[in-house]
C-alpha cells in the first residue's frame, strides 16, 4: 500500500470534485433555458428507473452560492463542471442566451474567489431539443453549432476557465445514445450511433480550433475508459478482448490523436460510417492539450459467436469486491494512463471522474454519512495516481465523481455517488465520510 497524501501526490497536483449540468441544476426553465433531449427522454414513462427526472434534481442553479462554499470547505484545488448548451443557446444554434452566460459566469467568479481553479465541459450530454428535431447529431450541421456554441462560450468565460474540455464520454452519448438505446436519445441502431460518433470527433475538432483562437487555457476531451480483459487465454477471447478494447477504448481517443479509426473493427462496420468520413479525419485530430480520464471499471469479456456485430459477451468479473454497481479495480486505472502515456504519448493526463455508488439508503446518522467502501475506492485509485507519477506518467490532476449526490441518468436517484450526500426532500447538504477524506488531502494552508 502507498501512502495517499499530500505530500505523495504533491503540491501542484489538481484535486477536484466532479459535477455535470443536468445531473444537479434543476431549474430547466430559469432564465430562458430550453429542454434538452434529456429533459425529453427522462419524462418518457420507462425510461428512467424510478421515474424520476432532473427536473429539481440538486436545485444547484438556485443554490451555486451554498454549493461553492462546500467546494471553500473541501478545500479542493479545482472544480469540473458542465455547461447546459440549452442555457446558453436554447435553439441549439443562432442566438445566445446572455442569462444562462450570466449563471456560468457567476459561478467561474465565485470558484476563482475562493481560490478554485474553474474547469469546464462544453457537453456533458444535454443536446438541445431543437436540435434533435433536426435530426441531432446525426445531422453534421451539429457538430458545427456545437463549435459555434462553444465559441459564444469562451467570448465570456474564456479569460477565466482553466481547464476545457469538450465531450464527455462521447462513447456513452453515442453508443448509450443510439445503439443500446439507455441514454437519450433512445435509439437502436448501429449505423446512427456511428454516424452520431463521427459526428461528436467532429464537433470536437471544430470546437478545438474555434477555442484555441480566443482562449491561452489547456483544451483537451474527457473519454471514458475501460480496460478489456479476456475472460480466459483462450485466442477467440483474446481476440474478443481486442474488439471490446477498439470499440470502447480507442473509438475517440484514437482519431482525436491523429490514428485515425481502429482499423481491425473497419472491417465490422465501416460500411456504415458516414460517407466520406476519413476525409474529416484531419479536422478531427486538432493538437490538444489534455487528455481527460474518466475511470471506473474494467471489462472481462468472451467470444460470444453470433452476439451482435461486436461478438463480445461481457462476463461478470470476479470474487473483487463492489461498490453499489461494479466491480472495484483500481489498478485498471494505472493501466489506462500508462498506455495513454507510453503508447500514444499524451503529456498530460487529468482524471476527470472517478468514484463509487452507494444505493439510495444511504444515511445521515448523528450528522455525518459512514461511507467506508467510497473512502476506500477513493484511496486506492489515488494511490495508482501515486505509483503513476511515481513512474512518469503525467498524471496533473484527479476529479472524483461527484461533489454530490445527483440524477444518475438511467438509474435516476436510485444511486448516489456524492462525497457529499443530499436529502432530495430538504436539498439539506451533509458532507460524507469521503468528504473528510478529500478534505484530509487539501494542501497546507486551505
Ligand atoms: C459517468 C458519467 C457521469 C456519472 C458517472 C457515474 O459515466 O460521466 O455523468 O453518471 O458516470
């Protein structure tokens, strides 16, 4: 075991919470906000698990000021959190909503007034309904009012973000999204979810070159990872394993770097790729700054013959033990950023989310919330970033997911992953266990 300090992760290390915009805003009609496709999805009946919506959600539009003073408290070096398209251009595309500027605004001041580096994501998930209604990302115009939207962006923010970063887990958007249909859109269909993937590497290499004229900041893009492990040494399941590996893993990173798409699974699908895609290929690959980490879990998978064009059956991992909903293993964590290191030599890696669920019993008792699985999740995936830095992977900074406990899209509140708990009824705020350790690890002086 490492030891997990300050002293271990060092004093210019970033630590920070995690947040997106509609998982705890609330207010989806203040001040000129417009729906999103996912204030549409969640109010189908079935869709959401306990029929919930973020509707209310963390009411963090009305209560940001409360909420800033708990990141004070924390004592975090940096703050990840989304911005809502629909606040800032409710249509999608045309005009700018100056108000829901107003709002990021407010809240990038409030952060660097205490000290708290602001850090940015242009989508996390909530695509404007009005676009949608013209066909979304499915529509190539999109990607090119998601680089015009993240301009009207930096015009304000730009002098004061620290950190940009352009998609969140654009697998889960597209995939999610439009091939398994668990996400919003709600689609089921192969050839939309790549067209909607080319169209989101597209976006984000438009929206790279229109920031990098107005803002001195790092850019970068904030995919999610999972290592694929075969279930057995036998070479269908390492074959397996290898798909799983180039449909999840290196789907985004891969064309954002330059490689271009995997070219093993080309021969799976690339037929239903949108018609001249590898002439965007430059477009998509602008130099970025960053490579964002969203680390959860790995994946042990099967050759499954006839299971779909992937082939892959996942199998349930392991004696390890679980948080509320996967398997605990923090080493895949090491195992992502050395290969974003040493494979493609990315030069500078932030976590942007980590963290564990507990399930929607989660209690106050005597004031505080007992949450000794999160306190160890949290310890043992930091103390991966430790032994990476340990052997040069630049890993600058980590985000655990979340700062409270919010909608968890699909599974609405019936998870919480906040280091901060949050009674839906009152919106009282209590800090966790996990809180506290966060807390123990702020640098001297905060
Ligand atoms: C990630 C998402 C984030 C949250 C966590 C638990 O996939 O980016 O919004 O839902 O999982």
């Amino acid at each position: 075991m490492k030891v997990v300090d300050r002293a271990a992760l060092g004093q210019q290390f970033q630590l920070g919470v995690a947040t997106s915009s509609y998982q705890i805003e609330g207010a989806v009609q203040a001040d000129g906000r417009a729906p999103s496709i996912w204030d549409t999805f969640a109010h189908v009946p079935g869709k959401i698990r306990d029929g919930s919506s973020g509707d209310v959600a963390c009411d963090h539009y009305h209560r940001m000021a409360e909420d800033v003073a708990l990141l004070a408290w924390l004592g975090v070096d940096a703050y990840r959190f989304s911005i809502a398209w629909p606040r800032v251009v409710p249509q999608g595309r045309g005009q700018v909503n100056q108000r829901g500027l107003d709002f990021y605004e407010r809240l990038v001041d409030a952060l660097l007034e205490r000290g708290i580096a602001p850090c940015a994501t242009l989508y996390h998930w909530d695509l404007p309904e009005a676009l949608e209604r013209g066909g979304g990302w499915l529509s190539r115009d999109t990607a090119q009012a998601f680089a015009d939207y993240s301009a009207a962006v930096a015009a304000r923010l730009g002098d004061r973000v620290a950190l940009w970063l352009t998609h969140n887990e654009p697998w889960c958007q597209a995939f999610l999204g439009y091939e398994l249909g668990y996400f919003a859109p709600g689609k089921r269909d192969l050839a939309q979810a790549l067209t909607c993937a080319h169209h989101l590497l597209l976006s984000h290499g438009l929206a790279v070159s229109a920031l990098r004229s107005q803002v001195r900041s790092p850019l970068g893009i904030a995919p999610n990872f999972m290592p694929a492990h075969p279930a057995s040494s036998a070479a269908e399941d390492v074959a397996a394993a290898a798909r799983q590996d180039a449909y999840f893993n290196r789907w985004f990173i891969e064309p954002a770097l330059g490689l271009g798409y995997p070219a093993e699974l080309l021969s799976r699908c690339g037929e239903l790729l949108p018609h001249g895609a590898e002439r965007d290929l430059e477009l998509i690959a602008q130099p970025i700054d960053v490579v964002g980490v969203n680390y959860y879990e790995r994946s042990v998978v099967r050759h499954a013959a006839g299971s779909g064009w992937l082939e892959v059956g996942r199998v349930r991992e392991s004696e390890l033990p679980r948080t509320a909903d996967r398997e605990i293993y923090p080493a895949g964590l090491l195992e992502v950023v050395e290969r974003l290191h040493r494979q493609y030599g990315v030069k500078r890696i932030v976590i942007t989310e980590n963290g564990a669920a507990s399930t929607a019993d989660e209690a106050v008792v005597d004031g505080g919330v007992r949450d000794p699985v999160r306190v160890a999740f949290l310890r043992e995936h930091l103390e991966q970033v430790v032994i990476a830095r340990q052997r040069g992977v630049p890993v600058e900074g980590f985000f655990a997911w979340s700062l409270l406990d919010n909608f968890e899209w699909a599974e609405g509140y019936t998870l919480r992953y906040g280091v901060v708990h949050v009674d839906f009824e009152t919106q009282r705020r209590t800090p966790k266990d996990s809180a506290l350790f966060l807390r123990s690890l702020r640098r001297p002086g905060r």
